[in-house]
C-alpha cells in the first residue's frame, strides 16, 4: 500500500494525491490518505472529498480499509531534524519505506520508489503522475451539481465566443511570511501575459476573473476595457466550483498558485493556451528553489 499525507489548500491535496495515486497505480497497490495533518491545520480544511476522487469519498464514509496510518506529525518532525543535521553537516535520517521530497523540482528517485511507502511532499509538477493524466481529470471532476451563482456563471462561459480565465491571488499571499515566500503579480504581469495570449487568440477575449479580493482586480487589470470583464463572484466555502469553472474556459493567465495551476490543467483542450509567471515565488525563495518543472512543456513563460 501507498500513504500519502495531505496537508495545505485544494491545490496542493491534488498535487499530493496525484503523485501518490500515480506511484500506486504503477504497483497496482491501494492508495491511502493520510489526513491527520489538518488536525491542526487552522488555514485549509481538507476538500479531496468534493471532488470524485475515490479514496477521499472512501474516507469521507469512513470506509475502515480506506483509513491511513497518522504520519503526518512524525515526518513534520524528522524534516525538522534533517534541516539541523544537514547544519551540522551530518547525514539525513533514513526511515524504511518512508520518502520526504528533497527539494521542489521533479525528483527521479521517486520512479524506483517500491510498493510499500509513505509520502510526504508537495510534489508540484506533472512528472509525477503524467502517466495518469486522463484518469486524474476524471476523478478531479465535481461530486456535487454546482450551486446557484457558479452555474450561471457556467451559462455565461459557455456562451462566450471565446472565455479566458484570469486569476488574481491575494488573500493569505498578503499575510507576514507568506508574502515574503510568494510574492505578489501586479500589473506588469498580467498587462505582458494577457498581451502574449492576445499575440496568439486575438483581442477579442472575454476575460472571466477569479480572486479572492474583487478590488486588487479591477487595479491590476484597469488597462482592460470593463466591457470586457466579467468578475466570477465564487462562494469562499466552496473553491472546488471555481477551479472547475476555470477549467471550461478557453486559454488561461494564471497567478503563481496551486489553485490555478490546476484550473488550467483540467481544460482537456489540447489547444488551449496557458501563460504563467516564470516567478512562482518571491526573488529570495526562488534563489533557493529550482521551479522548473512545474509547468508543463507547452505552458508560456513570462
């Protein structure tokens, strides 16, 4: 069996899950979730279970052969000492059967990884699990109907010549500490991604905007028409209905977020346009991470 520990927002359980289904799919051994990190996660509760994803309904129904070792504060420790022992200039600490991603970049080592093993990890690129790709897309669809709001703003994608979306991330990326690891894209970014896109699809886009605060928004893109602009209003309780209405627009502009990443990744089109910020973290965090392979080959840097 594989555990794979889930910890952080919708995104991140994605990404947890995918490379962890990948790696037991390649086995043909159960997956396992392991949720005991959001026991003392105030700022993300675990989603996986809005989404069809197998193993999270199982664990939703409380399944017991679904039910996962409680690993999450034991590797959180072990990565805490392996940070002082590497000070030290000493060697890592080994567990059998236990892997903690080394790094942010894709890790090969991860391929010879055996059938008995607990993850631990963000594991944020699709070299992961590229292997599951359209299985993924299906078990990342929607459990529920959407509500309401977000299906009239589906009516009105699906009425759209040509709907791109375009994601603003602010919120907790505004906070002390993780402003200083993310950053913040303003309007130079998306004046130059949108005009890259345009460069390709042409200027006639309408553009549905995601984000979680309306006004940095309208700042950031008020070199845009407001005739061209239609603000999806998403229900907070509820982010899963925003990456899938993401997911049916044409082309995408995301921001340097999980949440959009995978907004982008779901649309099936194989001629869709994604363009990114080759900055996925503020200028100090990126001298220590290589972030390379987080965007698949097709995607536009800028």
């Amino acid at each position: 069996m594989i555990t794979v520990s889930l910890i952080g927002g919708l995104g991140n359980q994605m990404f947890q899950y995918a490379a962890g289904k990948a790696l037991a799919m390649r086995h043909g051994v159960p997956l396992a979730l392991d949720i005991s990190g959001f026991r003392n996660y105030a700022l993300r509760p675990f989603l996986l279970d809005r989404l069809a994803v197998p193993e999270a309904v199982a664990l939703a129904r409380a399944e017991p052969a679904q039910k996962a070792e409680a690993n999450f504060e034991r590797a959180k420790w072990k990565a805490r000492i392996d940070r002082l022992l590497g000070k030290a200039g000493l060697p890592r600490l080994a567990a059998p059967n236990e892997y903690r991603e080394p790094h942010f970049h894709y890790d090969p080592a991860f391929e010879a990884l055996g059938p008995q093993m607990a993850l631990f990890g963000y594991f944020q690129s699709e070299r992961y699990f590229s292997s599951i790709a359209e299985g993924l897309r299906d078990w990342f669809a929607l459990r529920e109907p959407l509500g309401t709001a977000a299906t009239a703003a589906l009516n009105r994608i699906g009425a759209s010549r040509l709907p791109v979306s375009i994601h603003v991330r602010r919120g907790d990326y505004l906070k002390p500490g993780t402003h200083e690891v993310h950053g913040i894209l303003g309007e130079t970014f998306y004046r130059e991604a949108l005009g890259r896109l345009e460069s390709i699809a042409g200027d006639e886009a309408e553009l549905f905007i995601f984000s979680d605060d309306s006004e940095a928004a309208e700042q950031v893109l008020s070199f845009v028409p407001k005739s061209r602009l239609v603000h999806v209003r998403g229900d907070a309780e509820r982010p899963w209905e925003d990456m899938a209405l993401m997911a049916r627009c044409r082309h995408h502009v995301i921001a340097n977020s999980s949440f959009s990443w995978w907004g982008a990744w779901l649309n099936r089109s194989p001629d869709k346009i994604v363009v990114a910020p080759r900055s996925w973290f503020s200028p100090s965090e990126l001298s220590r991470k290589n972030t390379r392979d987080i965007y698949p080959e097709p995607w536009i840097l800028v």
